[in-house]
C-alpha cells in the first residue's frame, strides 16, 4: 500500500496587532455627505506663498459656535436686516463655515481659501451640500481661491467671520485692508472672531467698537465630534467652547 498522505497543515492568519482606526466623520459630514472634517497643522498647509509663515492650521468650527454667534451679532441690533449682508469666511478651509452660514438668509456667502488642495475641496463640498437632500440654504454660497490680502472684497454690507485662520502679522494686514475698503461707510462692516487668539489688536484699533466678547458653548453633538477628531494628537484640546469676540467697524473720528 501507497504511504498515507500526511493532512494540510491549515495556514495561519495574519491579523495586524495595530490596526489603523478609521478616521471619524462630523455629524455635519454624515448629514450633509460633505467631508470638512480633520485636523490639519499649518506646516502641512504650505503652498510656497510668502504668508505661509503665518498660516495656523485648519480645522471645521463646531456649526453649533458659528449658528450662536450670528444669532449673538443679530441681537446686536445691526443697522440692516441680514439679507442685505454678505457673510465674507477668512481662510475658509474646507468650507463648513460658508456651508453652515448659507443656512442664514444672508445676501451671500463667500469663502476666501488660499490653500489650493483645501480650496479644491471646499468646491466639491459646496457640490455635495447643494445636492444633498437634507440641505436647507437661504443664501447662494461660493468659494474664491486666493489670498484674503488680494482678492476683491464686498462692496455690499459685510459680515468678515475668523475661525482664527492666520496670526497677527497678516491679521494686521487684513484689518487695515478692511478699515481702507470700509473707510467710507463706517456700521456696515461686523466682524465676528471665533478662537480670537489676537482680539487685542481689534481692541488697540479705535476704528473698531468691541459689541461681545466672551466664552460661546459648542452643542453636546459638536463637543463629542470635536473630541473624536483630536484624540490623537496632543497640541490641541477640546473644552466645548470657543472664546469669541464681536466688532463693529464705527470709523476714526
């Protein structure tokens, strides 16, 4: 008789010991189909222009903090009704503050990117927001690439709104540019500051008139987004506010 065969051997599964967690996706995304959501350093953010340097880093506001604040600055008794106003977004990412201020009847909506791979995102994120079902805009949205320095402001009544998108070297510019654009029309320029690491250099400027200032809760759903977004990393934390700043341009005397 032949020999027996000797029985296969079953190969042994591989199973990775540190398997890569899949990235969490903000409630905003997951309603909207949009992808704002990550945490990126500003080193990461170069593009080879000169303000690079000063570039701080992305990361989506809480809707929660930017819906609160303009409710804030609509109690402030603005000269004119909010559709006359176009929201004008500083460093606009990847876009969830021009997405979450469309749902504000807003004349407009105008987010200004300089990054061109955060831009080109944004774009595709006005796309999907404006064909999801679950969208609910009161004012047109659009996104313009380029430097806040350089491009064409409004010359409608403005809201300018800053999730801290840059430090005081180009803040400084960007407020003198603003003061010139506005210098003939003092109340119709607000701003609204969200993280204002830098609000002193609005409060040393006597064009500007401080309306608020103070500590803006984040919703429940926002804080524990917020919280699964920057787990895992130790440079920035999550405390469920944002400290936030209102100013209206009033002019020099």
């Amino acid at each position: 008789m032949p020999p027996a065969k000797s029985a296969r051997k079953p190969r042994a599964k591989i199973i990775p010991m540190h398997a890569p967690k899949p990235a969490p996706v903000h409630p905003f995304d997951e309603l909207y189909g949009t992808d704002t959501g990550g945490l990126i350093p500003g080193a990461e953010l170069a593009s080879g222009h000169e303000n690079d340097p000063h570039i701080t880093a992305y990361y989506g506001i809480a809707p929660s903090i930017l819906d609160a604040l303009i409710d804030l600055w609509l109690q402030s008794s603005p000269p004119l009704p909010i559709d006359r106003y176009t929201l004008l977004d500083a460093g606009a990412g990847k876009g969830r503050a021009i997405l979450t201020a469309a749902q504000h009847p807003f004349r407009s909506v105008i987010g200004v990117e300089l990054n061109p791979a955060l831009a080109a995102t944004a774009r595709a994120n006005i796309r999907a927001f404006q064909e999801s079902g679950a969208a609910s805009a009161l004012s047109p949205v659009a996104l313009v690439e380029g430097d806040v320095l350089d491009v064409p402001l409004p010359d409608t009544p403005t809201v300018a709104t800053l999730f801290h998108p840059f430090e005081a070297p180009v803040l400084r510019r960007f407020i003198a540019r603003l003061e010139q654009h506005f210098s003939e029309r003092p109340g119709l320029l607000d701003i609204l500051y969200i993280n204002a690491e830098h609000a002193s250099i609005f409060d040393r400027n006597p064009a500007f008139t401080r309306l608020f200032n103070g500590m803006v809760p984040m919703s429940s759903e926002d804080h524990l987004a917020d919280l699964a977004e920057i787990a895992g990393q130790r440079e920035y934390g999550s405390t469920g506010d944002e400290f936030c700043t209102i100013y209206r341009f009033t002019g020099r005397d």
